[in-house]
C-alpha cells in the first residue's frame, strides 16, 4: 500500500468522525469503570466504618472497671479516687457480665469480621480466644471470687483492650479502606505475630503453664494475699 492511498484512508477516518467515536466511546468506558470503583469503594467503606465504630463502641463498654470491694474502701476515711485502690473490670463481676460481653463481641463478629483487614480482625479474635480461655479458668471458683481474679487478670484485659483500640483509631484516621482476605499466607504471618505470640504471653495462659518469672509470681502471690483469694 503507497504512501499517498495511506493517507487518503486517513483523511477519510477523520472526515467521517470515526476516530472521533472510538475516542469518545473509550473515555466513557474509562469513566464509567471509575465511577463503578468508586461506588464500590464507597460502599466498602461505610460498611467498615460502620464496623470499626461498633467495635470501638463495644470495647469502650467492656473497659469500664469497679472497685474492688468498693462498698467497703469508699467508708474509709479520705477516699477520694480510685488512685491506690485495687481495681478489676467490670465484665468480671459475675459470669452473667463476662458472657454478655462475650456474646456481644461474637455478635460483632458475625456481622463485621468480613469488613475489617487482617490485623484488626486478629486482635478481636485474640480477645475472643483469651475471654473463652478465661473463662474456662474461672468455671473452677465460685462467682463471687471472679472480682477477685479479675484483679489479678485486669493487666490482661486492658493491654488486649487498648491495643485493638489503638488498631481501629488508625483504622479511622486513614479514612480509606479495603476489604481483605481473611486466608492465605498474610493472614498465617499475621496470626502468629497478632495472636498466638500475644495469647501466649498473658498472665492467664502463661500461669496455667506455670511459666511465670518469679517477680510475677511474687506479685500475684500478693495480690491473691491482699484480696484474699
């Protein structure tokens, strides 16, 4: 084909709006494509919003703490704040309190898990799997010595609590979520760095195997002292 046939066929392209067309036709394909991303990221993120604000709404409920013995300590002389007295969650009070809470967080997780990343999700099971744990423990003592553990474990409590509140406040603050595969080798590495390493090392676990140092011991022995367990 010669040069000047070549262009005449060119010429005809662009007389005749063709190109103008396939042009046209592919940035609307484009933005439509755009447009159904960002539908699909919208609709993604208010679904995780929604989750990570549920979350930190249960998490927020389940911190409160009580006194231990607070009927007793706010008689004496010169009481004033908590500051210097014992102290125990509130979920530990009986085990109508722990097993609400319990259900609430496997509620959460029933209708959330799918919407939050891997890391965060690792950290609700984490407290799952400690309160299970726990609550396994305490089956063995009557209800009215659950304050009196939950003194000893509140440490426990409040480190798993705080550090997957700290988890959905940067979840919030970045404003721009995905939703990710909870399978697959990044959910493996993440759950033995999030959960089983973090499980294993609690007061809780690591007493039932007897592997606490001997300042732990001491402390707990002296708690258990104070409180008469």
């Amino acid at each position: 084909m010669n040069t000047s046939l070549i262009v005449t066929i060119i010429t005809a392209i662009l007389g005749s709006g063709i190109l103008s067309t396939l042009i046209s036709h592919a940035l609307y394909t484009r933005k439509l494509k755009k447009e159904q991303s960002m539908k699909a990221d919208y609709g993604a993120g208010v679904k995780t919003a929604k989750a990570l604000w549920a979350l930190k709404e249960l998490l927020s409920n389940g911190s409160a703490i009580e006194i231990y013995k607070a009927e007793k300590v706010m008689q004496e002389p010169g009481f004033s704040t908590l500051d210097g007295n014992v102290i125990y969650p509130e979920i530990l009070n009986d085990k109508e309190s722990l097993l609400k809470f319990l259900e609430a967080l496997r509620q959460f997780r029933k209708e959330y898990e799918f919407y939050i990343d891997c890391e965060l999700a690792l950290k609700v099971v984490l407290i799952d799997r400690y309160l299970s744990q726990l609550i396994l423990f305490l089956n063995s003592y009557s209800e009215k010595y659950w304050p009196d553990w939950g003194a000893i474990f509140i440490d426990d409590i409040q480190n798993l609590f705080h550090q997957c509140d700290k988890c959905i406040i940067k979840k919030i603050n970045r404003q721009k979520y995905k939703l990710e595969y909870h399978n697959g080798l990044k959910w493996k590495i993440l759950r033995r760095k999030l959960l089983e390493k973090p499980f294993n090392n609690t007061i809780l676990v690591r007493m039932n195997k007897g592997d606490l140092s001997e300042m732990e011991r001491q402390l707990i022995i002296g708690t258990a002292r104070e409180i008469n367990i």
